[in-house]
C-alpha cells in the first residue's frame, strides 16, 4: 500500500494550495483519512480528518480557512487551504486508517509535501 500526496508549494499570504493524496495498492477498506503537518522544530500535528461517511474534523487552527475532502471510489484525500498565513508553512502529510484484508490494516503514511508560506 503506497500512499502519494501531491500539490506543495510556494504561495503568499492569503493565497491558496490544494493537495491531494492517493492510496493505492491491495486496500480492502479504507475508514478515516486525513491530514497531518509538522512544522520545522515543532511535533505532528492533527490539521483535518474525514470519515468514509464525510464527516469532518477540523484543528481549531485551520477551521474556515481549510476543507478536507474525499473521493471514496478513487481512494483519494484532499485538502483544500484558503487564507493561508506564514504560520501554516510544514510538511503536510496524509494519512489513511485501512485494511488489506479482513481485519488485518493499520495506518499509513505518506511521504510528505511542503507548503511554504511567505509573508
């Protein structure tokens, strides 16, 4: 199971990114996705997650500003980011809760896309 994000970049402040990330390979299922960004010197942390359902989570510090979306047929995530600021320049990473087989899954990452943000 691989799983490809893609659509990093420079952008200003107040510009937008749209990244998306693919799974592929044997998948069974797939449950939540979602995205993750690690700034540099900081820890991982949560930026949004979906349910297969489309049920949303949001970090506080995103909320309006980014949309998480899914397309469940093409094993697809993506992150939509408006009103982006300085602050928001990380490594984005997706991630996806799947199977491979009946009750044998785990947590899979991608490898990672950097979003800079100038000021």
């Amino acid at each position: 199971v691989q799983l490809q994000a893609s659509g990093g970049g420079l952008v200003q402040a107040g510009g937008s990114l749209s990244l998306s990330c693919a799974a592929s390979g044997s998948i069974l299922s797939i449950n939540d996705m979602g995205w993750y960004r690690q700034a540099p010197g900081k820890q991982r942390e949560l930026v949004a997650t979906v349910t297969s359902g489309g049920v949303t989570k949001y970090a506080d510090f995103v909320k309006g500003r980014f949309t998480i979306s899914r397309d469940n047929a093409m094993n697809t995530v993506y992150l939509q980011m408006n009103s982006l600021k300085p602050e928001d320049t990380a490594v984005y990473y997706c991630n996806a809760s799947l199977y491979i087989r009946w009750r044998e899954g785990g947590i899979y990452w991608g490898q990672g896309t950097l979003v800079t943000v100038s000021s």
